[in-house]
C-alpha cells in the first residue's frame, strides 16, 4: 500500500495537517476533500505513522466526512433509482456506523440464506406452505431470533452485527424475511404497524404497488414468522389505544421501511447518549425527504 501512495500533491496536503490556522487549514482540508476516496489510503497511513493526537484527529475527522459525503451520494441514488433494492438500503444504512463494510461479504449471506430455501420450494405450493419454507429457513435451519432481552441495541439492527448474532429486533428480522423472499418472488412486504413491525403476503396478482384489499394473510417475523389475520392487527391497535388507519394494514414501501430502520437507530442512540451517532442518522434520515 506505500508503495503505491505516489499522488505528490495529496503528499504534500498531508504534510500540512498539523497546520496551526484553522482559516489555512479549512483551504487544506476542502483539496484533501476534492480527492473523494482517493484521499483515504493517504490518511489511514498519516494516522499509522503519527504519534501527534492532533494530525490523527484531523485525519480521523476528514476520513470520516469523505465516507459520509460517499455515503449520502450512494443513499441519495438508493432513494431515486434503486429502492426496489431492499438490500442495497439496509447495506447503506449498516456502512453509516460501519463504512468499511464488505458488501459483498454479507451479500453473500443472504444469497446462501435464499438458496437453502429455493431448494425446498417448488411452484405447486401454496402461500402458505411458502410461508412454512421460509420459517423454518430463517428460524431452524439458521437459528434466527428475536432479541428479547435487548430489544433496542444498535447491533439488533445493523446488518452485519445482526447477521453474526442471528438476534435481532421485529424490524431487522422482518427486513431480512422481506429481502429473502422478493429475491423468489414470493410477495411478502413490510407494513408500518405502530410500535411493531410486520409482514403481508399479497396476491400474486396485486399491482405493483398492493393495497390492503390484496394481502391475503400477516406475518409476524419477531414470532418465527407465526401468520395471523387483521382481527388481530384491530385488537392491537385497541390495545394502544389509538385510531386505526389504511396504513396501519397495508404493504409500505422500501423507503418507509428503511426510514423506520433509521428511526430505531436515532431511538437507540438516544437511549444510550451518543449525539454525534444521532446527528449522523438524522442527516440521513433528512435525504430521505428530498426524494424526486
């Protein structure tokens, strides 16, 4: 990796990052900046080879915006173009706190996860035993659960943390059930319900953007997939006692589910007292509502 850092004039910016005047060193800053991700190998080794707090500080700093700036880009081309992409929106989200993240690594989890299932579907069966094949995928066959005791840790919620416990919460195991079963075309969606996250199976002819009218039956992901009717959803929402909506019933869409993500993890921050984590997700929780 030394060997190929030969960019002269980042060599040269990085030099300057122990630059006294901060009016100097905004100007400094901005050109590391316009180098994008370029930029990084450079300061990783500025902040292996120093011992002086402040350079590692300011390299740390304008490593973490560069990862940012690279991230809201890629959200922003989620949100307009490719939010059918369930799983390209939680792998974003997952590299706000994880910018590191192999992709491809958990991406390939999941696809496992798929296959297994595809092995033991065929088109003969009915919604409901494609229900069955995926409950017992994701819950026996891989051991996923819902984290009772730590219902709102952030590691219930990021993908990769989620994935290596295999505990998560009723938002993070629903998104993994989305995810698994649109990649076989089977029609299960997320839908908004307050205070709990569940799932619909629709008619495989519903538009494609399905209504309540279409679901033929819920499912509830932090239960090991149990189905249920919309009797209970009503009695759930008497429960809280709050007035029922369409929403509250029908398929949302991928941006929703991925607000919500970002939602719970603001939620979880604040419970623990982390404002820089909060402010990062509010930033992102924001591009969500500048959709074209």
């Amino acid at each position: 990796m030394v060997a190929s850092l030969e960019n002269k004039e980042l060599n040269a910016l990085l030099h300057l990052l122990d630059e006294p005047d901060e009016k100097v060193f905004d100007s400094i800053r901005e050109k590391i900046h316009s180098f994008g991700q370029e930029a990084i190998p450079y300061l990783e080794k500025a902040l292996e080879i120093s011992f002086d707090t402040f350079i590692q500080d300011r390299a740390g700093e304008i490593i973490r915006d560069i990862q940012r700036g690279e991230l809201h880009v890629e959200f922003t081309n989620w949100i307009n173009t490719s939010s059918s992409d369930l799983l390209k929106g939680y792998l974003l989200v997952t590299r706000s706190q994880y910018p590191e993240l192999s992709e491809e690594t958990l991406t390939i989890r999941v696809e496992q996860m798929k296959m297994d299932a595809w092995l033991e579907l065929n088109d003969n069966l009915t919604a409901l035993e494609n229900i069955k094949v995926l409950n017992h995928i994701i819950y026996h066959v891989h051991n996923f659960d819902g984290n009772k005791i730590n219902l709102f840790a952030p590691q219930n919620f990021y993908l990769n943390t989620f994935l290596e416990t295999r505990k998560g919460s009723a938002l993070s195991l629903g998104l993994l059930y989305i995810i698994i079963a649109q990649k076989l075309n089977i029609p299960v969606y997320g839908v908004n319900l307050p205070q709990h996250f569940i799932l619909a199976y629709v008619s495989e002819l519903a538009a494609n953007v399905p209504s309540m009218d279409d679901v033929l039956f819920y499912i509830n992901p932090f239960n090991k997939g149990a189905v249920f009717t919309k009797r209970e959803i009503e009695l759930f929402i008497q429960q809280l006692k709050i007035n029922p909506d369409r929403s509250y019933f029908a398929p949302c869409s991928n941006i929703d589910i991925i607000k919500r993500l970002i939602g719970n993890l603001i939620y979880s921050y604040t419970q623990l007292g982390y404002p820089d984590k909060i402010e990062d997700l509010e930033r992102l929780l924001k591009l969500t509502e500048k959709t074209t």
